[in-house]
C-alpha cells in the first residue's frame, strides 16, 4: 500500500512539517489552512523566518483570503497598517536579527506570532488579538492556591513558558500595578514615533501580593510574567533593573556631557528614572530606540548618573513609565490641520509681514520632518482692526528654534531668518500637543 504524497496544507503544519514555497511566495488557502485566531497590524510590519531574520515575499492574502498589498523595501517586506492576518499557535520567542533599522537588534529575544508558512510578526506590531488569553514566564513559578498558599503537589512551571489563562485583556488609561502596550503609526508613513495604547490582565490581590489566575484555585504571581499576548510587561513600580549590554560610558544629565567614567558589561543596575529628550511629542506617544535616539536611565542612588536606554544598550526586567522631558518643562503646540501658513503678528496683534509666513505643514507631527512649537505664554492682545480682544500664543526662539521654517504668501519655502525671534501666532490657529497646559496671563479688558 503506497502512502499517498500530497498532505493538505494544515496537515503539514500539525505534523510540524515545513512546506517550500516557489518564489518564496505565502499563499494561504482557505480550504486547507484556517485559523479562527486573528489579529490587526497597527503599525507597517516586516515579515521574519524562524532565523530571527526580516525576509522577502512576492505575496501574502489576508485573514478574508485577499491579496494584500505589499511594500518592498530593498531585499525585505513590509505589510501596511490595518492587515488583518490569522495566526496559529501562541507568540514564540525568536532571537532577533534587524539589518534595516535603526532599531538595532542582534540576537536579542523577542516575541513574534507565527503566521504560518515559517513567517512571523513581532507581536509589539499587533493590536490585541481576537485569540485566547496567554501569558509568558520569565522566572520559575510555583502554583498557589485562592489563599496565596503554595501547592506543594503541583509541578512548578518553568522559565520561558508561555501559558493560555482565563480572561480578558483590557484597554486602559492610566499605568496599573502590570499592565503592557501595543503600538501604532500613523499609517501615513513609518515613522520614528508611534502612538501608546496600554492594557492589561485582571489580576487578584493576595496577602498584599499580585497573582494572574492560571485554572481553577491556580494562581502564580504577577511579577514572575514577562509578556502580556507577546509584548513587553510594564510596572507602575518607580524603579526596574536593568544589565548593559556593552560597556557604557556615564553620562551627566547636568552637564551635558559624558563623564569619563564606565559601567561595565553585563553590570545591573538599579534605575528610577527612564527619560526621552525628544522634544514635543505627545506623552502617550513613545519612539524607537534606535542608535540615534535620546532615551536614558537614571541610576538609582548617584546624583546625576545616567546610561543610555537604547535596545541594542540594555535589558530590562520590567519597564517602568517614560518621562518625555522636554514636556515637563515646555510647552508645545502645533496649526490645526487645514492651515498651510500662519500669519506672524506684533505684540499689537498687527501682521508683521507681507511675504513671510510660518510653514504651518512643518509643526504636524503626523509627517516626515516634524518640529514642534514650543510657545512661552497665552496673552489676550486687543486687536485694533477687529475691535476685539483675541488670545494669542506668545513665541520667543532661541538656540536651534531660531531656524524656524518659512514660506511666502503662495506657500512656497523661503529661506530661515533667525531675527524673526518674538512674535505672536493667533491662538484660534493652533492645538494643543504636549507639556504644560498655559492659561491666559490676562483678561479680554487688559490693555497690551
């Protein structure tokens, strides 16, 4: 009796068995491979191998078997935002190998739900998904009972396990004791930045300790979780550990400069503070961590100590909430969509220029060149002309902010003028991004 040679596609894939694809092409067949698991792409991902590798495909059908259309950026792909894919199986962890960003990567482990055929999605790309519950150990965990009582019987479950629980994730707003996030773009470009959305897994208090219920009167405790659906576990805690990858030179915050002295690798370190210097962006938005991004932690117990916070620098035990610093301290605004130009004004609320104006498009952070603007005051100035009181956004530059970006009164770009330094944008012509909230300093009857 001849064994038959053609297995359908989900036979393969329970048999563990790796079907070649000519052309290195996904084509999924709804008659012979269905996953009722789904989830929805939030921000553009590449596609990996088992290898840890971003890889290239010629095609690939969505969860509703239609073509998708893909972005093919040098020898890898990028599937757009809004893809909605099956998968099968939990997220695995994958060492990771990243040659296309600045988002270095070098056999780091990370988590990636397996869309089959041998490909895989980070899962930090991955909004919540519509699959069962699952939660991923980074410690050796015993079982307790309802009462926080060990279970002696059962067998401890171990490092690295990824387990399906009872119960939902849900989205919130505010940091919980644990708690995860995923991450979207904007979808009009792959951006640097991408926005926060946090969630997290109900979890029962017990003798003053977290535990995540695992089956009936089976509980292990919160803090020995890594990943909540395959993302990264975060902590209102005000401090987390951290061991460097390579050796850091400290930096001083004060000074703004390194200080001459090093931590070593694979040195812990205590840190109670984890900070972005991108300036203006929103505080539920949060960036890459790339070679170039300015992101540090504070070691905790020195005055002014502090290492890079980039992936290809550290690991981390558990993240603990980002402080955008320039936000703590200014004040950022940008036009409301619709306004190519702003008119620049005198403290007399009169148009100071017939041929110059703010390059409106270049204060929206949805695109590619962004610059925030940074405003020192909300002031009522009467408006002779109008015969009103308006409010106004007081603006003084200095440094880097003098070469703000100009256009003429055809919206054409013209060259910066660092003397264009103190003036005043209408109010009613932009909103709010980040940092401290102004109020007016004055009332409509004040004199300018």
């Amino acid at each position: 009796m001849k064994i038959k040679k053609l297995l359908t596609l989900s036979t393969m894939l329970v048999l563990g068995i790796s079907p070649a694809f000519i052309n290195n092409q996904i084509q999924v067949n709804a008659e012979t491979i269905k996953s009722k698991n789904t989830f929805t792409l939030e921000i553009p991902a590449y596609i990996y191998k088992k290898d840890g590798k971003q890889t290239h495909v010629d095609e690939i059908t969505d969860a509703n078997g239609n073509s998708v259309k893909l972005k093919q950026t040098g020898d890898v792909t990028l599937i757009p935002k809004g893809t909605k894919l099956q998968y099968f199986g939990k997220p695995v962890s994958l060492k990771t190998y990243i040659n296309t960003s600045q988002q270095t990567s070098n056999g780091d482990l990370k988590m990636y739900f397996n869309i089959g055929h041998g490909y895989y999605i980070n899962a930090k790309n991955v909004g919540i998904t519509n699959g069962p519950t699952n939660i991923t150990l980074d410690h050796n965990s015993y079982i307790y009972n309802s009462n926080g009582k060990r279970n002696k019987h059962a067998k401890t479950i171990k490092k690295n396990t990824t387990l399906i629980v009872p119960g939902k994730f849900q989205k919130i707003t505010k940091p919980t004791k644990y708690y995860s996030e995923y991450l979207s773009s904007s979808g009009i470009k792959f951006v640097d930045w991408q926005k926060r959305h946090r969630f997290f897994l109900k979890y029962t208090t017990i003798n003053g300790k977290q535990f995540y219920q695992i089956g009936k009167n089976r509980y292990i405790k919160a803090n020995n979780i890594i990943y909540l659906d395959g993302k990264p576990m975060y902590t209102n805690a005000k401090e987390t550990t951290i061991v460097l990858k390579s050796g850091q030179q400290i930096v001083n915050m004060n000074s703004n400069s390194e200080s001459g002295h090093y931590y070593h690798k694979g040195q812990k370190l205590k840190v109670d503070k984890y900070v972005s210097t991108f300036r203006g962006y929103p505080n539920d938005f949060w960036f890459k961590t790339g070679i170039e991004d300015g992101v540090f932690y504070h070691v905790k117990g020195t005055k002014d100590n502090w290492v890079w916070g980039r992936v290809s620098e550290v690991n981390v035990k558990r993240n603990i909430e980002p402080i955008n610093l320039p936000n703590t301290k200014n004040t950022f605004m940008q036009f409301k969509p619709g306004i190519p130009k702003g008119i620049i004004y005198n403290k007399n609320g009169e148009p100071k220029y017939s041929n110059k104006f703010y390059n409106a498009e270049s204060t929206n952070y949805y695109k590619f060149g962004y610059y925030p603007l940074a405003v020192k005051e909300l002031k009522y100035i009467y408006v002779a002309k109008d015969k009103k009181a308006e409010l106004f956004y007081h603006v003084q530059l200095t440094g880097d902010d003098l070469y703000l970006s100009l256009v003429n009164k055809d919206g054409n770009q013209i060259s910066t003028d660092p003397s264009i330094n103190d003036f005043y944008l209408k109010a009613d012509n932009l909103q709010y991004v980040a940092g401290i909230k102004l109020k007016p300093i004055n009332t409509p009857q004040a004199k300018n």
